[in-house]
C-alpha cells in the first residue's frame, strides 16, 4: 500500500513517551507525603505532551538512534522540560486561584 499521506507526530513519538510520567515521578523523588502526593497528582495528568514531542521528533529528525547516550540526553532534557512546564502550571493555578485543571481538581 501507498505511505500515509499524514503521519501523527504524537503517534509517532508515543513510544519514547509513554514512560515519561513514570520517570519524571523517580526524579522527583519527594519524601515528604504530602509534597509527593502533589507531585504525583500533577506528574499523573496526561496532556497533550507537546513540548517533549517536539524534542523527540527533532533528535529523530537528525537520525539520533534511540539506543545511543545522546537520545537518553534527549529524553532527559524532555523530563526537565516537563518538570518546568508543570511548574509553571501550578504557579499560575496558585496566582489564579483556580479550582481546576484540564477539567481536573486542581
């Protein structure tokens, strides 16, 4: 069959996604139990993830093959870009005062 005509970026870069919640949680690594449930209530959302989307298309772009150190430094810098990402989040939902997030008790 003819190659697809669109391909889903999202869909494409899934798989080096899908752990990404999981080790931003092991970085963060919070031992105060209230901290930690905050941090996992925030790491547990799921949006549209565009952010490390774009960082893992780029490095698979320049043919950086998923096994080498340098697509680890890759999918690192994803996470730090997630972590601060969320952060900002927070931050406005505190300045904001708000009682939700993408539908979600804030």
């Amino acid at each position: 069959p003819p190659p697809p005509r669109h391909v889903d970026p999202f869909k494409f870069a899934e798989p080096d996604l899908r752990p990404l919640s999981d080790s931003i949680k092991d970085l963060v690594g919070i031992d105060h139990p209230v901290l930690n449930k905050v941090a996992r209530h925030f790491f547990d959302m799921q949006g549209k993830r565009f952010r490390p989307t774009i960082l893992l298309l780029v490095s698979q772009a320049l043919g950086t093959p998923r096994d080498s150190p340098e697509f680890a430094k890759q999918k690192r810098l994803c996470e730090i870009n997630e972590m601060i990402h969320t952060a900002s989040l927070i931050h406005d939902d505190v300045i904001d005062i708000a009682d939700t997030r993408r539908g979600t008790r804030a």
